[in-house]
C-alpha cells in the first residue's frame, strides 16, 4: 500500500510541475509576458528550489522528481519572462 501511495504521490507531483510548460510554450509563442507576473514567477522559482534542495537533503525520490520537473518548468517560465517582458 506505501509503494502504491508514494507512486501516486510522484505521478501528482509531476502533472502538477508540468503545468508551467503551457505558460512557457504560449510567452514563446506569442513573444509576450505581458499578462504574467514576474514577482509571482519568482517567488515560485525560489520556493520550487528549496523543496528540490529539501528533497535532496531527506532523500525523498518523490520529492527531487516533482521539484525537478517543476523547477525545470519554472526555470523555462521565469526565461521566457525575462526575454519577452514588456513586449
């Protein structure tokens, strides 16, 4: 039941990191951030990394994949943010 609850928990914590890749795919597309808010973006950038620091530290596998799939969608959103801000 533990293996069933910590899969369950991994799956969840991914489809819930990849929401960021939408956001990253439609700035790039239209070459635009103007509807997005940089200080939000930021604040999640810092919190996903120190639960994928945290992560790390329990050595808790479910954690480090969720947090490092956000973080990499998170790093994508704030990069796009930052070349597209304004335009």
């Amino acid at each position: 039941m533990n293996n069933i609850i910590t899969l369950l928990a991994t799956i969840a914590g991914i489809l819930m990191a990849l929401a960021y890749y939408p956001q990253a795919i439609k700035i790039i597309k239209r070459k635009s951030s103007k509807d997005v808010s940089t200080m939000t973006l930021l604040i999640i950038l810092f919190g996903t990394i120190i639960w994928f620091i945290y992560g790390i530290s329990i050595g808790s596998l479910p954690v480090i994949i969720s947090y490092g799939v956000g973080l990499t969608g998170s790093f994508f959103v704030v990069t796009a943010d930052f070349i597209y801000r304004g335009k």
